[in-house]
C-alpha cells in the first residue's frame, strides 16, 4: 500500500499499533478488490442505510442563480448524515477479520451513532469514546 502522497507523508503511530495496522492494512488488502465482499456492502448500504440517497432540485435557488442547483440528501441516510457509509464498510472489514469488538471516537457525536449502528447491524460489542470537552 502506498504510505505516503507525493514527496511528503509518511505516519507517526506509537510503536504499541502497529500490529493492529498492519494486520489492518493486510484486511484491507485481501477484501478491497474481493467481489462477495463488495456485493455484501452494496446490501447493507441500500437495505440497512437507504442509499442511493436522493438528488434534490433545490428550484428556488436554481432560479436565483440561473443554474440548476441539485442537493444529495445524504442526510436522509438511516441515522441522519453519510458517517454511516463509512462505519458500514469499516465494520464489515472487521466482521470479516474475524473481530468481534470495535471501538470508535467522536467529536460531536455524529461518527460515534454511526458507529454504533453499524456495530449492532453487524453483533458487535462497541464502545464509543468521546472527549470530556466534547460532552459539553
């Protein structure tokens, strides 16, 4: 896997991770191309997430502006934002490394919802993190 863009990058992980990342990466690898794996999360983002998620034409704005100005509703998406996308295909990684927990930060708390859903959709024990000052 490429580990840097351009001339630059590169990554900084205590020492402690690195095992978890490189058995991360070697999943990634073994199921990024795998065509079951990708028919599998095609499933879950249409019959758990809703998507495709609809295109608006946003008309009074297409009007203001003289252009047509369509809107993607991922907010529509099953918990409300495109956080789900990700955690879905994140967790059915993980489901298929054989895991059985997933953990996951949030910030403001959007990513930690997802997260949740995606790791009961899948029977997984989860635990969100959020920072002190983020609760309040």
């Amino acid at each position: 896997m490429k580990k840097k863009f351009g001339k630059y990058g590169g990554q900084f992980v205590p020492e402690v991770l690195m095992p978890a990342l490189t058995e991360l990466e070697s999943g990634y690898e073994k199921y990024r191309k795998d065509r079951a794996f990708k028919q599998e999360l095609d499933y879950y983002l249409a019959e758990f997430a809703g998507r495709p998620s609809p295109l608006y034409h946003a008309k009074n704005l297409s009007r203001e502006y003289g252009v047509k100005i369509y809107l993607k509703r991922e907010d529509l998406i099953h918990g409300g934002a495109h956080k789900l996308n990700n955690c879905l295909g994140q967790a059915l990684l993980a489901k298929h490394m054989g895991k059985r927990r997933i953990i996951a930060e949030t910030g403001a708390g959007q990513h930690g919802t997802a997260c949740a859903m995606a790791g009961a959709v899948f029977g997984f024990e989860t635990e969100i993190y959020m920072g002190a000052k983020d609760t309040q």
